[in-house]
C-alpha cells in the first residue's frame, strides 16, 4: 500500500510539473482554450486553427516557428496577436516574431489565428515545424524577458489533427528519476 501510495504521488508530481520551469512550448490547436487538437471538419468547411506558445519561467518576448501545411488544407484567414510589433518572414516559410517593449508574456500567449480549410477529408497533420532560417540549425524558438532576450529552444506540444487522433508531445523519464523526488 505504501509503495502504491508513493507511485501515486510520484506520478502526480511529475504530472504537474511537466509544464513548468525553464522551457517554453509551442503547439497549434483548434481551439482558444488550447485543448482540442483533433477535428474532423465537413470539407472546404472554414476551421479554425491556434498557434500558442507557454512561456518558461523567464517570459516569452520572440519566438521563431514555421507553420506546416499538407497540400490538402490551405489558410484562408491569418489574424496576428495585436502585441506583435516585429513580424519577419512568413508561416508557411518560417517566422520570427516579436512583442513590443514592455510587453513581456508570462503566460498562455496566442500568437496567430489561422482560419484553414480541408480540401479533402483524408487523415492529415498541420504542425508547428522548426524554422529553417535559424543558426546553426532549423530550430523553433524563444526569446525570454530577461535582460538581452536570450534564446531557449521550445518544445513542440501538439499538432492539429484532421481525423485521426491527437499525438501530445511529452517528456521521457525514468524510474530512477521518479524515486530522485523523494
């Protein structure tokens, strides 16, 4: 009992704290509230599509993504959050963005509303990819808050999936790593 007890808590610490500390995550979702990342829409049905991103502990200023779209869905609509002051490049090619000064995200951030349409009803993925302009190599990610906006790399969560269902992205561990918390 003891030791199931232990597992148990063991497993609802690194549930919780799976999404804190110092990384930052990206993912596209179909909702605002960052919670569905599986549709089945009626084909050339407009279907709306989130891109946000959680910051680390250190804020969110900038981030640089593309934006992956198979050849059967197409973007109809793109809104950008107001924050954004600096945008370069484009989503389908490789974006970097940027809050204005003073403007530092701490939470939840939307970044892009993007309103797409299936051209045809067959199981496709629309993800959020690494940058190709980036140095030394194609990379999605952030510029914190913290004085001169060092970058992190960001962790891809989710994809936006089109019938079928949601690959999450998580964090591999270890028993070993699970026993060091106690």
């Amino acid at each position: 009992m003891k030791k199931a007890m232990l597992l148990a808590v063991a497993i609802m610490l690194v549930a919780t704290s799976a999404f804190a500390g110092p990384k930052a995550y990206i993912g596209i979702w179909a909702d605002a509230a960052h919670s569905v990342c599986s549709v089945s829409p009626p084909q050339y049905a407009p279907n709306p599509a989130y891109i946000f991103v959680l910051p680390s502990d250190e804020g969110l200023q900038a981030a640089e993504f593309r934006v992956a779209l198979p050849a059967t869905i197409i973007s109809t609509a793109t809104v950008k959050n107001p924050g954004i002051t600096v945008e370069l490049g484009a989503l389908a090619n490789g974006i970097s963005i940027a809050f204005g000064e003073g403007q530092c995200q701490m939470d939840w951030t939307w970044i892009y509303q993007m309103t797409l349409m299936v051209l045809a009803t067959v199981p496709t993925v629309v993800e959020i990819t690494p940058h190709p302009g980036t140095l030394p190599a194609p990379a999605y990610q952030v510029a914190t808050c913290e004085p001169g906006y060092p970058i992190m790399p960001a962790v891809k969560l989710a994809s936006l999936n089109f019938y079928q269902p949601c690959v999450i992205g998580v964090e591999e561990t270890n028993w070993g790593a699970i026993k060091s918390l106690f």
